[in-house]
C-alpha cells in the first residue's frame, strides 16, 4: 500500500521528536560559543569537549589517529549492528571501499534519470491537483522514503515497511523497544534479498554490495545488514530534513528562489547554501585516544569530543554574514556531510536528489508560494535540524 498524506505513518512525522527538541535558535549560544572556542562539561564522570570554531572542527574530524570513532559503536550497535561509521583505520578504509562501490559517480549517475527524478514527480502527483501541500509531510519524507525503497529493491507494496522502520528508528530515544523490533525486522527483510543477490547477482543496489570485491576482500553479511540499517538513520532521515530545508529557504527567501527558478544552473549552490545554513546532522562525535590539545585547551585521552558542525558551519572566520542564506555567497567547503576519513558516502547522492526535488517542483507548481496563514514554519532541532512545516499553495494542475 502507497503512503498517504492520511495515513496514520505520517502524524508520527513530528520533527521536534525527530531531531531531539524544540530548539529554534541554537546559533546564538553557538557564537558565543565560538569565542571561547573549545567549551567542556561533565557526563556520567566523562568529560565532553565541544568544538565550536571550522578550523577546531576540521583538525578533529582529520586526525583519526588521535579522535577515534569508536565511539558511534557505543551509541549505536544496539540498533544498527557494526558499521563503518564506528571504525578507524586500515578496517574501516577497506569496509568503505567495498561499501563505496555501488556509489561510483557512473551508477549514481544513472539513478537519477531513471529512478530519483520519475520518483519527484509521482510524489508530486499525489498534490499537484489539490493546490495546497504540506511539503515536510507530503514530499520531503515521502520522496527519499520511495527513492530509498526502489533503490534497495523494496516493492511498492512494502514501501511503508522501509517509512516504518525510519519513523521506529528515528524515535529509538522515545521507544527503545520499537526501535530495536524495527532494527530486527530490517535484517529478517533483506537477508532472503542478500541470499538471493549473492546466488544469483542482478546488477542492482544489493548485488552491488554483495559483489564487491577489494583487495581479494568482499563485505560480511554483517558489515551488509549494518549498512542497509545505516542507510535508514545515515541516508533517508538527513536527505528529508535537507529537501525540507531546502524548500522553505527558497520559500522565505522568493528573491533567491526566483533567480533559481530563471537560472537552473544555480540549483547546487540553493543546495549547498541550504546544508551550510541549517545542516541537517549538528554533531559528529569522537573519543580522545590520547592525551592532546585542540585551540591550546588540554584534552585527557577517554574524553569525548564532539565537533558542533552547525556552529562550524556558521563560523564569521570562514563565512561572511554567516547567519544569512545567500545563494550568490563564494562556494567554499563546509562540514555537513563531516570532514576527514568518515565524510558522508552518499553526499553526491544527497545533492542530487535535493537538486532534483528543487527542479521538479519549480517545473510542476510554477507559483508555488508559502501559505503560513494559521502556522509559523520555522527550524526546530537539537541535534538534528529540519523544519516544522512547509505550507504552500499554488495552481492546481
Ligand atoms: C543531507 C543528507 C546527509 C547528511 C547531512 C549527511 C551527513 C553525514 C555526516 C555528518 C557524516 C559523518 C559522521 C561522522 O564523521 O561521524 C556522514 C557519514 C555517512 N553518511 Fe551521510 N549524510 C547525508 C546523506 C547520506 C546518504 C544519502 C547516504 C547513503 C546513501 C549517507 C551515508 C553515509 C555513510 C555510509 C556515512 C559513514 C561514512 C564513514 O563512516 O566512512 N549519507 N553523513
């Protein structure tokens, strides 16, 4: 059964749950922050160090030898099993290469044409007549939920068993219970799929990762199933927040969104300006191996420390105005998709399908136009960032 913006899956969809609080503003308390550079408390007896500023950031996040990410084993094995994003090193340098293999820039390429752009339009068909959306709800969680499923094989029949698990997933800090049912019920699916990949190889997503050959070295069916659970946190909740993002930036900001709607060249930089401005994923967490000093702070070796990536992003000492989205600004690198050995695997993907989401809805609602008459859309978020609502009216067509 196809979602519908009716279906009860949906009322779950509430971003203050999602992104762990109903912060509106953290970018204040951030630069403040920012002046004093690297800022500690106390958790349970360890010590926690936030790094604030882009250049503290950046050292961090590089130097893996001395900031280990074990540490995202701990918060998440319980629930998604090993993954890459909790090894160091030689180990993880050859499970991302085999993980990276079905994300050559070549297939990538081909998704969009015939998967992720056909999938923009048919979740707009859903609104397009009625003339009135919610886009959070309607398109930003409903397109990379289709274009996750399709890509992993997942029949539409299922399509709400991979929205389930996100949503379950999502709220493990509220359900434990569900989430580790829904963390089960993902390896029960797909290891009929992964036997039958590795039987008889078809050429998609999961052949893919079953094939993968590096170095005489191919993925366990573990490092497998920790991967296709990463996706659900890793892949599908952070493009829904990005594509939410994005669409109520050009929608507050009609200047900007009208020039991307004359120059479609400069869709990537409404897109890098939207990750830059309210990314998506606020932290990346690290542990110290060894005693060391970041920004000439002492930082006992077991101490974690987490890079405020957000507030790196917002940084006055990179990125002028650095509060304003500003499509028009210099592109330089930013650090939403992390920096350093663990940096997103699937960025080009995310880009793309945001860039795709922006174009298509530019061509199928030509006067799309917030309508926030009873509503107050705004970013909420913690840890993760997305925004409330995205109302907006238009000509039905
Ligand atoms: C807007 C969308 C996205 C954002 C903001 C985002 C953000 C991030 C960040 C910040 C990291 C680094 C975490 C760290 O250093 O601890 C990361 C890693 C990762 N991301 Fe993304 N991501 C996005 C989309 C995706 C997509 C679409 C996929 C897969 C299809 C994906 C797969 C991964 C994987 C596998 C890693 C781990 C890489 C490693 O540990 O070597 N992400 N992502």
């Amino acid at each position: 059964m196809a979602m519908s913006p009716d279906s009860p899956l949906i009322d779950e969809l509430d971003p203050v749950v999602q992104n762990y609080g109903d912060l509106r503003d953290p970018y204040s308390g951030y630069a403040e922050n920012r002046g004093v550079g690297i800022v500690h408390e106390d958790h349970l007896n360890v010590r926690v160090f936030r790094a604030y500023r882009y250049a503290d950031v950046e050292q961090i996040l590089r130097d893996e030898k001395t900031f280990s990410a074990a540490i995202n084993g701990e918060l998440m094995r319980p629930f998604l099993g090993e993954t890459i994003l909790e090894m160091d090193g030689p180990r993880h340098q050859q499970a991302r290469g085999l993980i990276a293999h079905p994300f050559r820039p070549t297939v990538v390429k081909t998704w969009e044409e015939n998967l992720i752009r056909p999938t923009a339009h048919e979740v707009i068909d859903g609104f397009a007549a009625r003339g009135s959306a919610e886009l959070v709800r309607e398109f930003a969680w409903q397109f990379p939920v289709r274009v996750f499923a399709k890509l992993l094989g997942i029949p539409l029949t299922d399509y709400e068993a991979w929205g389930r698990w996100a949503i379950d997933l999502e709220r493990l800090s509220m359900d434990w219970g569900r989430g580790v049912a829904a963390a089960h019920e993902v390896r029960d699916y797909f290891a009929p799929i992964i036997a039958a990949r590795r039987a008889e190889p078809n050429g998609d997503f999961v052949s893919e990762l079953v094939t993968a050959e590096l170095q005489g070295e191919r993925l366990t069916e573990g490092l497998i199933h920790g991967f296709i659970r990463l996706l659900i946190p890793a892949g599908q909740s952070t493009t829904y927040r990005l594509v939410g993002t994005l669409m109520l930036a050009m929608l507050t900001h009609p200047e900007q969104m009208e020039a991307v709607r004359a120059d479609r060249s400069l869709v990537p930089a409404a897109v890098d300006e939207a990750l830059r401005w309210e990314a998506p994923v606020q932290f990346a967490a690290r542990r110290a191996n060894v005693d060391t000093e970041v920004a000439g702070v002492a930082i006992p070796a077991g101490s974690g420390v987490t890079s405020v990536l957000g507030s790196a992003n917002r940084d006055e000492a990179r990125f002028s105005d650095p509060d304003r989205y500003d499509i028009t600004r210099p592109r330089q690198s930013h650090v939403a998709f992390g920096e350093g050995p663990h940096m997103c695997l699937g960025a080009h993907l995310a880009r793309l399908e945001a860039g795709v989401a922006l174009n298509v809805l530019l061509d199928r609602l030509p006067d799309v136009r917030l309508d926030a008459r009873d509503t107050d859309p705004h970013w909420v978020g913690w840890a993760f960032r997305s925004p409330t609502s995205v109302p907006v009216a238009f000509t039905p067509n």
